[in-house]
C-alpha cells in the first residue's frame, strides 16, 4: 500500500501539517517548519488548503 499523506496526530504545533509533511518524507518537522516561515508569503495559503484537505492519521 502506497504512503498517504496526513496530518500528523504526535507532531502538531497547530493543525499536524508540517507534522505530517515531515513524516511522509522522513525528515524533521522543524526544517518543514522553516521553509514554511520562510516562504510565507506563498505557503500561507498552501498550509490552510492542506488544513482542509489532508485527512487526520488514524491513532493507534
């Protein structure tokens, strides 16, 4: 079964986005979470698309 992208139910500063980012590619949260500040101006709006859209990981 292929990897699915969604928010992250442990790593959660606000919604589990960056999270999630972070998990599905195997890297730390906080490099997702500097290139999110960093690009600001753009990834605002792709942070609250992916709030609507990523389903929540199941918890175990």
């Amino acid at each position: 079964m292929p990897k699915k992208l969604t928010k992250s139910p442990a790593d959660r500063a606000i919604y589990g986005v960056c999270g999630g980012i972070a998990e599905f590619f195997g890297i730390s949260s906080f490099v997702v979470r500097l290139v999110f500040l960093f690009t600001v101006s753009v990834s605002f709006w792709v942070y609250i698309l992916l709030v609507w859209s990523l389903d929540d990981k199941p918890s175990l």
